[in-house]
C-alpha cells in the first residue's frame, strides 16, 4: 500500500511529538554524538538534539548558528531517501541553516575527522556572526538618485 503525501502544512504539534519521539528512541550513533556534543561539551557550542525545524527534525541543531549536524544510517543510500534528504536539505538551507551530514560509521570509525569538520564550520560560522555588518550605502544627496 502507497503512502499519500499529506497536503498543506503539517502542524508544529506533529512535529514536536515526532522530535519527542526520536529523543527517546535513538540510534546508536545519536547516542554517541550526543554525548559529544550535550552540555556544550564541544567548543561550548549549545546543541540540542532532535530538534524541530519548521516542518522537519534535526538530528542536532545548534540554533544560535543555525548549524544542524545530521548522522545517516544506511537508509539514506536508498534512492528515494536521497531524493528526500535534497529536497530536505534545500528547504533547510534556505532558511539560512548549514547542514553536515555524516554517515553513522564514519562517526565509530573516525571521531575525529567527524568532530573537526563540525567545529571548522561551526568556526567559520561564528567568525561570520561576529563580524559588523558591512558599511550602508551613503544616502543620495540632495538633487541626487531616484526622483532627483
């Protein structure tokens, strides 16, 4: 039996309970990340875990960076998993949020590599939040710019 894809927006409830959900059932991995990354464990970056955005749950999402840090099991090689997560991704991407994800064995057979690109990017992207905007535009003088 097909699923149908449901219509309209999914209500925040729904996907709320669903992150309340797979906060209290995760995989070994998630498991294993979280305990890097829980109580700022990691650079003192603030992560939380299974956290909703939007329509969708990250697997960790740091939201003062708007970085979300994704671990892949082996459903995502299925092609249909892989045309989801684009789609996912690109709608997570447009509301301005970075996304690293990283097969679940890459984590059990190397942390390290995994935890450093996290903290490069969560770097660059809090070098970029701290930077001042960029200088405004001066205003048109007087008998200057549009209408003048």
């Amino acid at each position: 039996m097909e699923r149908k894809l449901r219509r309209g927006p999914i209500p925040a409830r729904t996907v709320k309970s669903r992150a309340q959900i797979l906060r209290a059932s995760p995989t070994p991995a998630e498991r294993e990340m979280w305990e890097i990354l829980r109580d700022r464990r990691l650079a003192g970056i603030k992560f939380r875990r299974q956290s909703p955005i939007s329509i969708f749950v990250a697997d960790f999402y740091c939201a003062r960076l708007k970085l979300i840090v994704e671990l892949d099991g082996d459903v995502h090689s299925d092609p249909h998993q892989v045309a989801h997560d684009k789609n996912r991704d690109s709608y997570l991407r447009s509301l301005g949020c970075t996304i690293l994800r990283f097969p679940n064995r890459d984590l059990f057979q190397n942390r390290e590599a995994v935890l450093s690109q996290i903290l490069a990017v969560a770097t660059t992207l809090q070098a970029q939040a701290d930077e001042p905007p960029g200088p405004s535009s001066p205003s048109p003088r007087s008998g200057e710019g549009a209408g003048g």
